[in-house]
C-alpha cells in the first residue's frame, strides 16, 4: 500500500475537484481510497502503507503523451530548422536507414527515462522494431501503446507492407502477458504509404482489434500530393474509404476544411495535437477551435524529440495554450484547464482508457505523479491548474507512480540505472 497524504490533489474528475489537504491510498495497482487526509484515515487501515508527505505538494494524474516516437531521442538535435518534407526525406530516413534494434531499445530507454522524470505515465509510439521498444517500455514500467509502422518502402525491420502487417499477430503472442503494453498499427503517412496498403492495414486492425494511428494532414504539401494523386485531401481521403474511424487516431491534423472536421466528428476520430513539433517545423497550426466546435477528442502529444527537441509535456501545455491564442488573437481559445484535459483525461479518451487513467477516482489505476509547488516560479498560488499550464515544467515532477508501482521518488529512477543507461548513450552514440 502506498499512502500520499496532506497534499492538493488535482483530481480531473468529471467535476474537476480539487482537493486541499487530500489524501489518496494505492492498494496494488488502483485508487483504493481518494478525499480530505482525516477522511481516508477515518476509514482506511493504513498502518503498513508506505507514507509519502503531499505537503507543499501537487499530486495529480499521470500525463498521456498521444503521439510520439521514443526512440528518435537519438536524434535529438541532429536535423534542425528546415520544413518537414526535407527533414523527413533527406536527413531523417537516410538515418533510420541505419538503425538496429539495438539502437531502438537505447533511445526508447532514453526517451523513457525523460517521460519519467518529467511526469509522462503513458504515451502512444510507432517506430521500427516493435519489440525492442516493448522490452525497453517494459523494463521502465511505463504503460504504453506500442504501434508496428506500415510503409510501402523497405524499412529497417521489414522488408514490404506485406512483411509488416504479417508480423502483427507474433507480436502481439509474444507480448500478451504485458499488463501496460498494446499494439496498434500505423502506416506512416499518405506521400508514403499507399491508399490501398491503408485499406490493409485498417483490415488488419479490424481483425485483431487494434487501433489504427497515423500522420495525418500535418502539411500544405502533404495536401497537394493526395488531391493530386486521390482526388481528395488526406482526412476526408482516408474516413470515405473507412480507414479512419472511432479507432483510429489521427496525429497532427493541421489543414481539415469543414467538410473534414465534420467528417472527423461524425466518425469520431482522435485526434493528436503536437503544437512544438508543428511550430518548429512550420508544417502548421491545427483547427482548435472548429474542432472543439465539433466535439473532437483531442489529446496532446509531443511527436519525438528529433522534432521537438524534448518530451516535457508540461512545455506542450504551455505552448499549446499560447500557440491558438496568438494565432486566434483570442486569450480565452485555449484555456488552461482545456490544454490540462488534453494532457490527462482527454489523452486516455484517445486511447480508449478513459474508465481506467486519466483522471485520479476510486478504482481507476494508480498512474499518478507528485510535484514539489513549494518553489519561487509555483508561488504564489493563485490558481493550481493555471500553474501548471504556464509555469510548472517536467522538472517539478518529483515522483512517478505506474499501475501503483513507484517509478521514481524525490527525483530518484528507481525502475532502472539512470547513470548506467545515460553512460551507454554517451558511449555509443556521441
């Protein structure tokens, strides 16, 4: 049993209560007991439980990063300041060209270490070598959906399209006794992967029950290259011919027209917003205001720290608050408690675990993080929510707890060698 006490608990229930002096009680991997310390007491037994002291403390829940690519931690810094598709086609996949699954188990480490120490309990990825990313995702304890990237190109694991998506159903076998890890599939983009490899892909979620995620609308010239070759822009290209639907998650969505947000919300696509990523490419700026119009799910997403160039996601808070209201010219667009949603309760209605994350309650699993408030940038404090959308950082995290499992504490990893693992990375890749 784990027992934080004396602490103001953000609870982003369906209420959005927040509790001073609160206490919450973890019995095994789930919420056992959460309201006012002398509460909990009252009720609770908590003679053997681990004592953890919320004073001066924020507890909440653990963020739920909805796209993003771990393993390209290794790149971070390596293709800077030039627009996506140059990116992408003349520094990014000539790197990739060269990675093996080693490679990927180190930077997802790498990438995993940072999502703990800056409060990430949860997180969607796709890259090369799905199971070198799940040993990796599985020694950190961190719960993850792990996606097998589909590309009608030869990749670093798979041969063909066909090689992909005929590897799914191992995949899955030889990970289903992993409690926080699932699989989706997700071909890469439209200037990369076909319409008719998407038609297969999608069957072949629909088969074993997977979602699909892809890159979806996330430039001007992405736009060009599907009218031109299908008739159609990417999004309403892809929900026509029942790709995307309520299974599916749609990361970046910068240029939908009303006919496509309309399509989205009907269809009841996810949609994962990555405001750093896009900023710094310049690919663009979503719709967030017609797509709250429609009633979109939206998560919030850092993409990878190739692109980003960290995975802090209280920064993408506070970017993606700032980022519609100068766009907009509106300070209310994007208020903090909207862009908190995005990062918690939000985030696990894109993955479909709303019932379970997201939100700290009785019974949902204890995915929770702790940060120190008792620090000159948190103080005064006026409004916590507005705190930590525009002044907290990952840095204030100081303790991460996982499907009740206690992953770091007073900043200290204790699910793996932090040193040894920031040793290899210096040594292997300088």
């Amino acid at each position: 049993m784990i027992f934080i006490n004396n602490a103001t608990i953000i609870t982003q229930d369906k209420n959005r209560r927040i509790i001073d002096n609160g206490a919450i009680l973890i019995k095994e991997n789930k919420i056992n007991d959460i309201d006012k310390t002398k509460d909990v007491i009252k009720r609770q037994n908590i003679r053997n439980a681990k004592i953890i002291n919320g004073e001066n403390k924020v507890v909440m829940p653990g963020l739920i990063n909805t796209h993003t690519h771990l393993a390209m931690s290794l790149l971070r810094g390596f293709a800077d300041d030039m627009p996506l598709e140059k990116w992408w086609f003349e520094k990014i996949f000539p790197f990739e060209a060269k990675l093996t699954a080693e490679d990927i188990y180190w930077g997802t480490l790498l990438g995993g270490l940072e999502m703990i120490k800056s409060g990430t309990t949860a997180f969607f990825d796709f890259y090369f070598f799905t199971d070198a990313i799940a040993r990796a995702t599985k020694e950190l304890g961190l719960r993850a959906n792990i996606g097998v990237p589909v590309i009608d190109a030869k990749t670093p694991e798979f041969a063909t399209p066909r090689h992909a998506l005929a590897a799914i159903p191992q995949i899955i076998k030889r990970h289903r006794n992993e409690p926080l890890i699932d699989f989706s599939i997700a071909p890469h983009m439209i200037q990369t992967t076909s319409l008719e490899t998407y038609k297969k892909c999608k069957k072949t979620a629909n088969k074993y029950n997977l979602i699909l995620q892809t890159h979806l609308a996330e430039t001007k010239g992405e736009i060009k290259y599907s009218i031109k070759k299908y008739g159609k822009p990417p999004a309403e290209l892809l929900v026509r011919n029942k790709v995307l639907d309520k299974n599916s998650i749609a990361a970046h969505a910068c240029y939908l027209n009303s006919k496509e947000i309309k399509l989205i919300s009907e269809n009841r696509v996810k949609i994962a917003h990555c405001p750093t990523s896009n900023m710094k490419l310049a690919s663009g700026i979503k719709p967030l205001k017609e797509l709250l119009a429609a009633n979109a799910t939206i998560g919030l997403a850092t993409d990878s720290a190739c692109s980003n160039n960290n995975l802090d996601m209280f920064e993408e808070m506070k970017f993606a608050a700032l980022l519609h209201k100068i766009n907009r010219q509106d300070p209310a667009i994007a208020n903090a408690q909207l862009i908190l949603d995005m990062a918690t309760i939000n985030g696990a209605k894109v993955a479909g675990k709303e019932k379970e994350i997201g939100s700290l309650e009785k019974g949902k699993k204890a995915d929770i993080i702790i940060l120190d408030f008792n620090q000159p940038h948190l103080l005064p404090t006026h409004n916590f929510v507005s705190h930590l959308v525009y002044s907290a950082n990952g840095a204030d995290v100081i303790t991460t707890i996982v499907n009740g499992k206690i992953l770091m504490e007073e900043r200290k990893v204790l699910i793996a060698d932090e040193m040894a693992i920031l040793n290899v990375i210096r040594r292997k890749y300088p």
